[in-house]
C-alpha cells in the first residue's frame, strides 16, 4: 500500500506540473498595445560596407492600417558625414497586418585613420493611430531609445572584391588593422586552389602603408601553404580614387632539385559598395 501510495503521489505531481506547465503556454500579452525598437543598441565600424536594419515593431495584435511612427535624430555622429539615413528621415511606416517596420542606416568610411567613435540616438515620439498605440512600454518608455555606436576604421580597412586575373574573383574579403598603419588580407589565394599546389582556400597575409600610396608586404611564413610557397614578400599600390588595393605577392617556386625561382603575381582588391 506505501508503495502504491508513493507512486500515485508522485503521478500526482506530475500531472500538476504539467497541468502548470499549460497553464504557463496560454499566458498572452493583453496590452496595452505599444511600439518599440526591436533593439535598444548596436556597434558598428563605419567600414561595414552594407546598411544597417533598425527594427520598430508593435509588441500585441497588428493593426489592420498601416501604423506610422516619428522619430528623432541625435547624437554626436554627423548625418552626411558619418551616415546617411535612406528613405524618409524621421518616419518609419509599419504596413498594415505586419510588426515590423525598418529605418535603413548607410555609414560613410571617411577612414581618416582617427580610432574613435561616435553616436546616433534615434528616439521614438509619436505613433498614428494613437488611440490603439503608445510608444514604449511602461512608465520608463523601454523602447523609445535606440543608440547606434559608429567605430572609425583605418583608411585601408573594410570588405573588398578579390580579383586575381580576369574570371577569378572572391567576394567579401576582409583587410583590418589595429594600428593604421600594418594591415591584415583574411585571404589572398584568389584563384590559385589547385595551381603550384596549394591545399589552403584562405590564406592571409599583412602588408604595410607606406603613407605616400604605396605599400609594403614585409618577408612572412604563412603556416597554411607548404615549403617552398609558405615565404611571402611583396609590394603593391593604394589608389586614392578608387580606394582600390594592388598587391604583387612573389612567391618563390622550384624549376628544380636545385633551382627555385621567383615569381611575382598581382591581386587587385577593390572595395565593396
């Protein structure tokens, strides 16, 4: 009987917990009804290269009409310098039936090789219809802010199309650096997977800014490709119009047991829009 006892009780709690369980699924939201940014900050380098998506939902039902909401710039970041906002500045529309509507943010690389930071403080003010809507939620309006952090990059840094001849070509490869001054190519084997024998798909390899547009690529091992491929050394050019990057990359290359000669093979680097 104890034994029976036991197994009841504990069948007993289990049916409570799952009946609890249940009872936690059907919890729904019953407003009021708000909009809000999806997010309240992000960081990002002015070298991204592609837009950035602010995200205004309503938190309940969607409305059955297109909900207008009006914000406001801030912030010590400078519109047209730093950023520019597609479409319409200071409205974001959310179509009728949906929860999302998106503000569009383009930063600038103006890569003045000055490592800072600056902000754009977007806040929501109003929403249309207003009689079914408030911005933010709860007294502390959590929601109403959005911070966009904008990183100043090196002049040379950023996502570049890799071009090694004319059909060889690799997208969104990228060059950072640390100081401005010694930079890093995620990966320059472009078109050479297979030729000289080469097994790395991506290979790095630094090189330096001279500051007068030319550049540097200083005698380096690179672990990733074999003897004799693995000693890099070069030099290349920056054009300032085009912000596009050459690099002469030699490499040295056996004609013999003996013999190894050197053979000098350019990369164009052209920056992504």
């Amino acid at each position: 009987m104890k034994l029976t006892h036991k197994i009841l009780s504990l069948g007993f709690v289990l049916a409570m917990l799952a009946l609890a369980s249940c009872e936690e699924q059907k919890i729904v939201f019953e407003g009021p009804d708000y909009v809000r940014f999806s997010d309240s900050s992000v960081v990002a380098k002015e070298s991204l290269g592609q837009p950035i998506e602010l995200k205004v939902h309503v938190v309940g039902k969607p409305l059955a009409q297109a909900v207008t909401v009006n914000y406001t710039v801030g912030g010590n970041a400078r519109e047209g310098r730093d950023y520019v906002i597609e479409g319409t500045k200071g409205v974001v529309t959310i179509p009728a039936g949906k929860y999302f509507g998106t503000i569009v943010v383009r930063l600038i690389n103006n890569a003045n090789n000055i490592l800072e930071s600056q902000d754009v403080v977007f806040t929501l003010t109003d929403v249309n219809p207003s009689q079914s809507l408030q911005i933010g939620f709860g007294k502390a309006n959590m929601g109403k802010v959005f911070r966009l952090t904008i990183q100043d990059d090196c002049l040379l840094s950023g996502f570049y199309t890799g071009r090694f001849g004319t059909d060889n070509v690799v997208e969104n490869i990228e060059i950072s650096s640390l100081d401005c001054k010694t930079y890093k190519v995620a990966n320059w084997n472009i078109g050479l997977l297979g030729l000289f024998t080469f097994n790395a798909r991506k290979v790095p390899i630094d090189f330096v800014d001279n500051g007068d547009n030319t550049l540097t690529i200083p005698t380096q091992v690179t672990t990733e490709l074999p003897t004799p491929y693995d000693t890099l050394r070069g030099n290349g050019l920056w054009n300032p119009q085009t912000r596009a990057i050459t690099l002469n990359i030699k490499l040295k290359l056996p004609i013999s047991d003996t013999r190894d000669t050197v053979l000098t093979v350019p990369f164009r680097f052209t920056p992504r829009k």
